[in-house]
C-alpha cells in the first residue's frame, strides 16, 4: 500500500474515533437534558457526528473537546518519530565531464557492518498498518456489495408494484402534499415488498404501502401516515439516509458508531413525529398516536433498505415515540436551549487538540532524538596521494536514491593530518566518494572516485587513492583502477 493509502487510513482511524468520542458525549447530553431539549435538536445533535466524519481536516483550539483526551489514545497511527527503510535500488550514477567513474564490474560492494536488528535486503515486509487497511477494505467492499445486491431485489420486487388509483387516498395524498408545503413528485404504490409504509428513493420519491392499507385504515388515518412520510421528504431526510449508509459502511469497524447510526434512525423518526404534529395542531396528538400503536399491532417492521425512511422503525421505540407525543407543545422555549446546546458542542466537538509538540524548547530534543533513532551508515578511511597520507585532502560524497543521474545528498569533509576522514552519519544508498579538486573561478572536480552501496547501518572503510597500483580500496576488496 502506497503512502496516500496508508495516510488515509490513519486519518480514517483518528475520525472513527473522534467521532466515537463525540457519540458518547451526545448520549450524555441526551440523557441528561431530556425534559428540556426538544426532539428536532435532539436529531440535529447527530449532524455533529456526521460532520466529524465527512470533515478531512479540523483546526485546533484550546476549547476543543480532545485536549482532554491523551494524545497517544488519539494518534492517528504515525510513529512518533519516522521509521526509514531499506533504500531501494537505484541505477549508477551518470558520469559527468570532470569526472571519471570506475566500471560498474570493477566496484565491488562493501561489506556491511549488521546492527542489532539488521534490516532484510528485499522482499515485502509485513506492516500492521498495511493489514488493517486491507481487512477494513475487504469488509467495506462486502458490506457494499451486499447493500447493492439486497437493493437491487428490493427494487425488483417494487417493479412489481402497483400505482394506487382510488381516488379518495389520491385526493387526501394531494391534500397532505398541500398542508406539509412538499411540491416535489412523489409516488404513491402498493407493493407487497414491505410491512409498513415507508419512504424509498432518492431523486424517484415512492411512497410505498403494504397491499391492503388503504381499505383498512380512515381518512384521518391516512392522512397521519401521508403526512409522516411527506415530512420526511421535506426534511431531506432520504439524502441524510443514504449520506449515513456510506459512513457506516466506511466505518464498520467501530461498534459506538453502529450505536450512532442506530440511534439517528430512532431520532429522526421523533423529529419527524414532531413535524407533523407541528403541522396538525397539539389537538391531533393523541389520534396521532393511536395511528402509530394500529400500525404496529397490523404489521412488522419494514425491510431494512437504505435509503428507506419506514413508518414503524422498531417495536421497542413506539413507547419513546407515544411518550414524546404526550408531551408535544407546539410553541415551547426549547428552541432557545437548543441552539445553545448545539453550538457549545459545535465548538468544542468540530475542532481539534492543540499541537503537543511545536513548542520552541522541544525541536531541539526532538531533532536529537531523530538522530539516534535514525540507522545512519558510516563511511571512513584513509586518503593518499603518492603512496603517502594525503593531509587536508577535500573529499566529496554523493548519495543517490531518486534515479535522476543526480546526487540526493552531497557530504564534504577534509582528512586529517594523517589523511584520516570520516563521514558519521551518511543516509543509505547508492554513493561515490571522491577527491575534490579546485580548478579556480569557482570550479570544482572530482577525482579518484570510488562507487559503492550503504544499507541501514552500515560502516565501510574505504582507502582513497589506492596503493602501489594507484586504486582506491574498499574493506579488503580492491576497485577497479580509476
């Protein structure tokens, strides 16, 4: 998996559970604002989740929520400090005019110095992060495919349909549209595809009955249930449906969010109540309700489709539901407390934890703690001219990793009094080391050059200028003549 790949993961995993935290939070408020926050606040609360995990990135405050929260339960899977890999293996580098190369057959490779944990030569290595992300790709593309497949059956079967044409739920259809201000085209079909009226279709509204539903309940009836699932049309709530199905798909792997997507259901449907009870007056509450106990006692709960806005949702709700009709007043002051809640928990939700690490008096720590962590290689030796140490001697290395013809890094140093130079920390590759030669007006070339491969932690000695024959050396082993 590429870097994009895994920096994206690790992003998913630093929102997933972000957002897990946020969830937590919301059940809380919830709980403990109960008999104050009024049910379309409590569905707008979870737009915080959602927001969270569409968000690619928030800025820090000092007010948010996770400086709380240890940085380390919150880290997005990057290693403290980076962990360097083995180079991979670039061609040799271009020779340029001032300069003289050996053959590649007369360069022989140095041999490496072996740390205490040696870095593998080649071949894949396997990455915890790298497994992860393909477990998580495999169960989203499972859960994908079967959301399709399952819709794909469920649209069959509605095929088969028919459009209602009694004019009496026509007209009433007609009148509910008028009242709940919904100009868009919706459908009207008895299918024996569902249990329960319900909503199904994004830019194709349907409203879809169970066959028999019409002649079984009254106009009043009727018209509850056309103006819930009308509610739910213009409340846009089939976009929110669908938008949700994909980040549950995307973040199947954390359970709080199931409770999350769960709970936005059982929310949205009391919104929605609310909706219409705001339509038909606090005086329809109680025939409101009656309409909902009848439609759980004559039919099961409705096909699980996304996006499908049901009327029923689960059995275990309806007492949540009654007891929210109960208490329905239509020109109550919880707007107020309500905006307020939301915006608190904007604040401190959609923003993030201030950085734990820019602080001035650290870089310096941490630049020294990159240092020994990182597994540099070491290059030294000896530099002679005339079978003699050749002291002040100017030596250039090169190191190319990035298959250009040209150098990544360049490294200079001078010999000591004894023609001794050492390179500490080189990073590894493919390298040259040769004698810089001044040539005047700013001319420099490079002479009595050597070509040779660093791994991680590697130490090599390498003889410049060679000995009776003029070669350099490296190790034990004897370049080509240069």
């Amino acid at each position: 998996m590429n870097s994009l790949g895994t920096e994206f993961f690790d992003w998913l995993l630093l929102v997933s559970a972000q957002a897990a935290i946020i969830t937590l939070l919301i059940l809380l408020v919830q709980t403990v604002l109960r008999p104050w926050l009024h049910a379309r606040w409590r569905q707008l609360l979870w737009l915080l989740v959602i927001a969270r995990l569409a968000m690619p990135i928030s800025f820090s405050s000092p007010t948010s929520l996770f400086n709380l929260v240890p940085a380390h339960l919150l880290a997005d899977a990057h290693p403290a400090l980076p962990q360097p890999v083995a180079p991979t293996p670039a061609r040799p580098p271009t020779a340029r005019p001032s300069e003289s190369l050996p053959s590649q057959s007369g360069a022989p490779n140095a041999t490496p110095y072996l740390s205490d944990a040696p870095t593998p030569a080649g071949g894949w290595q396997p990455d915890g992060r790298v497994i992860l992300a393909l477990i998580w790709a495999a169960g989203a593309s499972v859960l994908t495919l079967r959301l399709v497949a399952k819709d794909l059956r469920f649209r069959r079967r509605v095929a088969q349909g028919c459009l209602v044409t009694e004019q009496r739920a026509l007209a009433l259809f007609q009148d509910c549209k008028t009242l709940m201000r919904v100009p868009a085209s919706v459908e009207l079909i008895e299918t024996d595809a569902v249990k329960g009226p319900g909503l199904h279709g994004l830019v194709r509204l349907r409203l879809l009955l169970p066959v028999g539903l019409i002649h079984s309940f009254d106009d009043a009836e009727l018209k509850h249930v056309f103006l819930h699932e009308l509610g739910h049309v213009r409340r846009r709530d089939p976009f929110g449906q669908g938008f949700a199905a994909i980040l549950e798909i995307i973040h199947w792997f954390n359970p709080v969010l199931w409770l999350a997507f769960r709970r936005m259901e059982v929310d949205r449907e009391l919104a929605c109540d609310d909706l219409v009870l705001s339509v038909t007056g606090e005086g329809n509450s109680r025939a409101y309700g009656r309409t909902i106990v009848k439609l759980v006692e004559a039919y099961s709960e409705p096909l699980m489709i996304s996006p499908f806005l049901g009327f029923l949702g689960r059995k275990g709700e309806t007492f949540q539901r009654i007891s929210m009709i109960s208490r329905f007043k239509p020109h109550s002051p919880q707007t107020a407390a309500g905006l307020v809640v939301l915006s608190l928990l904007a604040v401190i939700t959609l923003t993030g934890a201030k950085s734990q690490t820019t602080s001035k008096d650290e870089l310096p720590a941490l630049e020294t703690a990159y240092f020994d962590h990182f597994p540099w290689a070491r290059v030294e030796g000896t530099a002679r001219l005339n079978h003699h140490p050749a002291a002040g001697q100017a030596l250039a290395l090169f190191v190319y990793n990035s298959h250009l013809g040209r150098p990544d890094f360049s490294l200079f140093t001078n010999a000591d009094e004894n023609g001794h130079f050492i390179f500490p920390r080189v990073l590894p590759g493919d390298c040259t080391l040769g004698y810089s030669i001044s040539r005047g007006h700013g001319v420099t070339s490079h002479t009595s050059q050597v070509a040779f491969k660093l791994a991680p932690g590697q130490s090599t000695n390498i003889t410049g200028g060679g000995d009776g024959d003029g070669g350099p050396h490296i190790g034990d082993e004897r370049s080509g003549r240069c």
